[in-house]
C-alpha cells in the first residue's frame, strides 16, 4: 500500500560486552523502545560523499532534504543539503517557507532519528540567507529515550514532545537548532529551493564502513493505497495495467547490518491541502521483504535501517498490540510513486482523465535505485542498552517511563539486570514490565543524551 505521508523474553547478547563494568540502571531506562534509524550526523564523514549523494535525508511536511556533501572544519561535521521546502500562505497577507530538520518524525509505523543540535545557515539562488531565519521560528519533536505514547494508528508519536521554539537569532556558525525526533523551521517568504549546512559538534558516534551497493532499475507502483490528489490516475493505471509492486534481491555482504536506499524523489506531492505545494517532490515509501506476501514497515527516509531487526507492517498485523519480528529478509520494494521520476507535469494526473500515450508513458519510465549496505559497529562506552518492540494499531497508548533523559549519565546498560534493579533506598523504584511478545527480540544501543540508536544487537 502507498503510504507516502505515512509520512507513517531477550536474546542477551552478554559475550559482545564482555569486560565491561556493570553500572546501576537510570531509573528513568524505559523497559522497551521503538527502533531508530541511523541518522546521517552518524553515517556522513564515514563514508565516501558519493555513496550518499542524492540520498533523501528527511521528509515530511516541511518538504524534503537530499544530501549533498560533508566536510570536517575545526572538529564539527558540517553536511551540505539540497532542500525542497513547503509554502504556507500566512493570513498576514504573505508566503511562509517551511523545511525539514535533520530529524525525521517517527509517524504511523515509520522509524524516526534523531539529530543533535546543530547550526543552521542556508543559500537561495547561490547566494547565502541566513539572515532570513532570524525571528524565524521552530515546530519540532524533542528527542528522548522513551517509548511511544499512541499506537501506530496516529501520525504523531510522541504528542507531549511537541517543542514550539520562536525567535531564532543567527549565531557565528549560525542559527541554533536543538536536538530533535524531526521537525519544521519557518520562516517569512517563498524561496524554493534551498541549500543548506548543518554543523554538528563532536557526537558519540558508531563506526560505520561502506562495504558495497546495488543498483536496480524499478517503475511506477500500481496498486491500493492512500496517494492523494492522484486517485483517479491510479484507478486509471489499475483499470488499464493490474498491480505492480515487484520484490528485488538483497545482495548484502555477510557482514552487513544496516541498508541505505537511495532513489530519485517523485517529482510532484499529491497529498497537501491545497495545490500550493504540488510540483514539488516526495520521497517514497521502500519495504523489506522476505517473500511476496510480507512487508516491513514503511521505510520513507531519514536514514540507515537495520538489516537483521526487522518489524512487519502494521496494515498486515491486524488486532495484535506489537508488530511482529520478520524472519530474515533477502528482497525489498522500490518506492511506492504513483508517477516515475523525470515526467512532465499533466492536469490529466488530477482528473483522472489521462489519454492512453500518457498512460503509457508513466508505465514504460524507469528509474535508478541504489542499495548501500553498511557495517555499523556501535561504541561500547557513552550509550545505553535497551529492548526494542513497535508498538501495533492495538497498542494501549501510554506514557512510558525514561521520557526525559536529558543530563543522564551515558552508560552501558545489560538487559539481564533490567528487572533486578539495586536501589539505595528500602523500597525498590519499580521498573516498568516489559510486554510480553511471542518471540525473542534484539536490543537498541542508544546515545542517552539525544537519544540517537547507533547500533542494535541481535
């Protein structure tokens, strides 16, 4: 299915921390968490730029973030963007440009990151502007290591993370962006595209290897599925053409555990309110997959996914509380487009009243995909080790504990004392009870302090 705004009992792996002291757990540790995907801040620098080069960093309703390139000055990562913002008309009387941070919203069954605070500066037309963010202002998702708070039936995730932050002063390296699960920056006028920088200070990071990539030639998804303003070329392409979602190979090294897919945006967003924002383009929704029936979550942007832990889609887990772990995959789905990438605008696209040569054009393009397999080996010191489980449409939305991590002490938390915490005082703190699911599950290695995932075992 379409989903482009969809946008969205332990294995112990005790031998891979061998040697390493056993601190008391935070009372704050969550007993389980959703994953993460590998944010760039954690890829960029690692890897050569063109492995990444055109890779969607981030989408949602601000637009969309394509990589660049990265460089190192004075110790902070500096990633290079090509953004493709939104425009909101202000009752002011005039335009409002809104785009993405470097995080990405964790919406319906879609993974989110995080990204560190940063600093933002910003080029229109070649020329720099970021003069234009001052009293620029914030929506965005503040990061933390906790567990949802509503099923994955809802598109916001974490409901009291919502973070409004207004007037924004530029900086010498730029405006101050904080940590964040994705988010929005806004600012007065129209300008389209941008570019921008991102400088990251110095991070607790993995170390991440480029190991090898495949490139796949794909076409236009056609099937069922939510695709906007698009309903009626889709009803088109089925009436003419049947289904089209085909599976690809996974050819990844033995040694690789996480999966990067790069692939050309579509070219036309069909799913704003208005038409403000509709020759403007989307990402894609990818799958992993193990057959050609079972789907993973959706896989829109906003980073690497583990390769090995992977959780099942929630349109296929029906009257469950938590998504089921899939055995593992060897194939994926190309991006879910309704229109290739490349292909002129039509009005027919709207009414549903294509010609058959315009038809035929949509179902004959083709287009690129590549799939960057990575080896990610995640630090054994500064992180904290939590279970990992997605919470399903049934889920019992709940505030988790462990929701407010901020000036914690990073440490390296083992799963076999989770529920034989020592306490100081005569009364144990309680910790939360793990649900109970009905196989073994992999184990998150988090950064405590933004709550970035940089690494799992399993």
């Amino acid at each position: 299915m379409v989903k482009v705004m969809r946008t969205v009992a332990a294995i112990i792996c005790v031998t891979v921390l061998v040697g390493l002291a056993l601190p008391p757990v935070a009372a704050r540790t969550p007993s389980w968490v959703e994953p993460r995907a590998l944010n760039i801040v954690d890829i960029a620098g690692q890897v050569p730029d063109s492995v990444l080069d055109g890779n969607i960093l981030v989408y949602g309703s601000g637009g969309i973030m394509q990589f660049m390139s990265s460089r190192q000055e004075g110790g902070d990562l500096i990633i290079r963007t090509r953004v493709y913002p939104r425009r909101v008309w202000d009752p002011s009387g005039q335009w409002v440009t809104t785009m993405p941070l470097l995080g990405q919203r964790p919406i319906f069954d879609h993974p989110g990151s995080v990204a560190p605070e940063s600093w933002l500066r910003l080029w229109y037309g070649g020329s720099e502007v970021t003069h234009l963010l001052t009293g620029a202002w914030l929506s965005y998702s503040a990061p933390c290591l906790c567990g949802p708070e509503v099923n994955s039936g809802a598109a916001e995730r974490h409901p009291s993370r919502a973070r409004f932050l207004s007037g924004l002063t530029v900086e010498a390296k730029g405006v101050p962006i904080p940590a964040n699960l994705g988010g929005e920056c806004n600012f007065f006028g129209d300008y389209y595209p941008l570019e921008a920088e991102f400088r990251v200070g110095p991070q607790v990071s993995p170390r991440v290897t480029y190991l090898s990539e495949q490139r796949d030639t794909f076409q236009s998804y056609i099937g069922i599925g939510g695709v906007g303003a698009f309903q009626g070329l889709m009803d088109q392409m089925m009436s003419r053409y049947g289904w089209r979602h085909p599976r690809l190979a996974l050819w990844a090294p033995a040694e690789a555990n996480y999966v990067l897919f790069t692939y050309p945006p579509m070219p036309y967003d069909p799913n704003q309110a208005t038409q403000d924002n509709l020759i403007r383009p989307v990402a894609g929704t990818v799958r992993l997959a193990l057959d050609n029936g079972m789907l993973s979550q959706d896989l829109v942007a906003g980073g690497a996914y583990p390769l090995r832990a992977v959780w099942q889609d929630a349109d296929q887990v029906l009257g469950s509380s938590h998504l089921s772990l899939m055995p593992p995959v060897d194939r994926y789905t190309p991006p879910e487009y309704v229109l290739p990438a490349g292909i002129g605008y039509d009005p027919c696209y709207l009414e549903g009243d294509c010609s058959d040569g315009v038809l035929q054009t949509i179902y004959d393009a083709t287009m690129t995909m590549r799939v960057v397999y990575l080896k990610v080996e995640p630090p054994t010191e500064g992180v904290q080790f939590v279970l990992l489980g997605v919470a399903d449409d049934s889920w019992s939305g709940q505030r988790l504990s462990g929701c407010d991590m901020a000036g914690s002490q990073p440490s390296v938390l083992l799963p076999l004392i989770i529920s034989h915490v020592p306490s100081a005082t005569p009364s144990p703190t309680p910790v939360p009870t793990p649900p109970v699911y009905p196989t073994d599950r992999p184990a998150g290695l988090f950064e405590p302090v933004t709550g970035r995932m940089v690494g799992y075992l399993w």
